[in-house]
C-alpha cells in the first residue's frame, strides 16, 4: 500500500452503500400489480359486479330466472282462477239463500191459507146468523156473536187477511164473481155491485176467495 495514497474514509463507504430514493419501493414492487385496485379484500368492485352479471345473464343463472319467472306466471294464473270461482261460488251461496228464504216465505204463506181458507166458512156462519137475527142482533146474544167474529176477523188480519169491498164499487173480475144481474136503476151506475151474496177476502193481496155479486146491468 503506498504511503503516499490517503485512506478512505467511513464517509466513504456509507455513501457506497446509499441506494437511490424509490429504489425501495421499486424492489418492492411485484410485476403485474401495476393499478391494482386498492379496495379491501371482500369489496366488490365495479368490474366485479359486471362480471357476476354477466355470468347471471348469460350462464346457469339466466336459466334459473326464466324458471322463476314462468313459475310466477302460473301461480299469477292460479290466483286468478281461485279469485273466478270465489266470485262464482259467493254468488251463487247468495242466489241459494234468496231462493231458500222465498221458497220459506211462500211455504209459510201456503200453510196460513190452507188454515185461513179452512176458517172462512166460520165467518160465514157468523154473518148468517147476524144476518137471520133481524132485531136481535141488538140483543145481548147477538152481541155477543158481533163481539166474536170481530175477534176472530182480527186474528185472521194480523195474519194478512183483509175482507173485498165490494158493494157500490165496480164490478172487478179479479176479486169478484157475478152470479146475479140487477135491473137498471136499482140505485147503482152499471156495471157496479148492487150486493154481496158471500163476501170475499184477500191474502197478502193475494185473492184468496172472490166475492159473490150481483152487477147493476147497462140500460
């Protein structure tokens, strides 16, 4: 070694081994992670998205949306069809009740007329005997018979009954039948009752017996 050469110094051989700045972070950095997104691990990103979606459209998932979608279609139509035979059904159920409560009524009605028209004939006999009393029907017995039928008319009205006017009214072939003709002027315009031979009632305006008259005749 000569002499006359100076040493070197530790100066020296520190900065031989100072390395460039950024060499550190180019050693660090590994090839193909240039960009790479700085997202945490597990966060879906844009792309990530994409692709899945893609995927969904194009492979198995695609066929299992058309799958949902034509099973909702027929659950859609089912619903539809039991919404149809509910409406149907209810309205049926309606019409069956309507014509249960009408075929009721009318068998209630048939029962009170069969009974109304079997007492009518009591009443008959209770206006004849009125009628054959004369003066006694002022009499204590014949009002005592008044008394009677006039109750027994009211029962049979709380059950619909109500008697046909027929005297000094017009001859109506509904309610009425004629089995006499009254010569003209015998105090009534023709073709009205002049008098009632049997009297008539109605039921629920309904003609349950028509009456017996006889009709003024036209001049």
């Amino acid at each position: 070694m000569n002499p006359n050469e100076p040493e070197p110094t530790q100066d020296a051989g520190a900065a031989a081994n100072i390395e460039p700045p950024g060499a550190e972070e180019a050693a660090g950095a590994e090839p193909g992670f240039e960009g790479a997104d700085p997202r945490p691990d597990g966060e879906a990103s844009p792309a990530r998205d994409r692709a899945k979606a893609d995927e969904a459209e194009t492979g198995p998932g695609r066929q299992v949306v058309a799958e949902l979608q034509a099973r909702l279609v027929q659950l859609e139509a089912r619903e539809r069809e039991l919404s149809d035979q509910y409406v149907r059904l209810l309205a049926e159920f309606d019409n069956y009740r309507r014509r249960t409560r009408q075929e009721m009524e009318a068998l209630r009605l048939t029962a009170a007329e069969r009974l109304i028209a079997d007492v009518l004939p009591v009443m008959d006999g209770l206006d004849s005997a009125l009628a054959a009393a004369g003066e006694e029907a002022a009499s204590p017995l014949g009002q005592g018979i008044k008394l009677i039928r006039q109750q027994l008319l009211d029962v049979l009205a709380r059950h619909g009954l109500a008697p046909i006017e027929a005297v000094g009214r017009p001859f109506d072939p509904n309610a009425m039948e004629a089995v006499a003709e009254g010569e003209p002027g015998e105090g009534a315009p023709p073709g009205y009752v002049v008098e009632e031979y049997r009297r008539g009632y109605r039921l629920h305006d309904k003609v349950l017996r028509p009456s017996l008259v006889k009709v003024a005749a036209a001049r």
